[in-house]
C-alpha cells in the first residue's frame, strides 16, 4: 500500500477559505489539489510491494533478500516472498529477527531421509499464504514446519493446504519433538 499524508481536499480548501485566498483562484486551486490528493491516494494492489520469487526447484545461488548454502535457502531481510517448486535436498530457514510475508504456492520439500528441517523460523515472524497444495516433511525429531508459539499468522488470503509432516519424535507444526 502507498502512504497517504493525513490531509483532505476539504480541509485544505476550508483553510484557504477561511483566510480570505479563495477568491480569483478557487477553481484552478480546487482542481490541483484534488489532482494532488487523488494521486496520492491509498490504492491496494498486489503490485503494491514487488514479492521476491525463490524456485525450490532451480535457486542455486544467492538472490535479493536471501542467502543459498549448503541446500538452505535463508531469508535474512524483511519483506515478501513467493516461493515455489519442489525439491528433496534444499529446505527454507527464516532468518532470526526477520519478518517476512511469505507464499508457499505448491511447494514439496521432503528431507525426510536426513535429520533437518523442511522449514524453519526459529526467532523469525512470518505471515504465511498457502496457495495450492503444499508439503513439508523433515527429518528425524524435526517438525515439519519448524514455528515457535506466536511466531506465525496464516493469512486468510490462503487459498491452498498444507501438509506439514515431522520426522520420528518430530511434530507436523510445531517446535520439535512431539
């Protein structure tokens, strides 16, 4: 969203009114500041903020807002993100101290053979958008979404499901061992 300074074409013009300066200019000042103001308008849009996309599937090196090593893909920045794709080596971890607005469309990760985990934000705040149907499967005493208490929202923008599946001992959301 774009921001708005806290003014109004009304209260603008009342002012100039009450001071006596409306008299030869009002029509010409009256349609510039509403021009003014209507470009300056709140205008909700999905373009509003530029998401960073992120292909599980095909990331190999490091991108805007995100470290990859060793098959971890690490959100360290503040902002939004798509992720997609599949894979059975490369998981997601969210930086400490991050918050990020996060979308999971269609994404399978399975590390389950290892002992990691397929999602983790461990000291991160995520709000989560789940579009189509999603998986994540960690490895042995992991969860399959890794999420201390209170650090997650999902959106109800969510139009999708997810199936979060932890390793032996390992919750499906949670924050370990079950």
């Amino acid at each position: 969203m774009y921001l708005v300074p806290s003014v109004s074409c009304h209260t603008v013009i009342a002012t100039l009114m009450s001071e006596g300066k409306m008299k030869k200019i009002a029509a010409p000042l009256t349609l510039a500041i509403l021009s003014l103001i209507l470009s300056l308008t709140v205008i909700p849009t999905a373009f509003a903020e530029d998401s960073i996309n992120i292909d599980m599937s095909t990331v190999s090196s490091d991108g805007t807002g995100y470290t990859y090593s060793s098959n971890i893909i690490t959100i360290t920045a503040n902002g939004s993100y798509t992720i997609t794709g599949t894979s059975t080596s490369k998981r997601i971890k969210v930086a400490s101290g991050v918050t990020a607005d996060i979308t999971l469309s269609s994404v399978g990760i399975d590390v389950s053979s290892g002992s990691t985990c397929a999602f983790d934000m461990t000291g991160a705040t995520v709000d989560l958008t789940l579009i189509g149907d999603n998986t994540l499967k960690s490895g042995q005493y992991y969860a399959g979404l890794y999420v201390p208490q209170g650090a997650l929202t999902v959106t109800t923008a969510s139009t999708g499901t997810l199936r979060a599946t932890g390793g032996d001992g390992g919750t499906g959301i949670g924050s370990g061992v079950s």
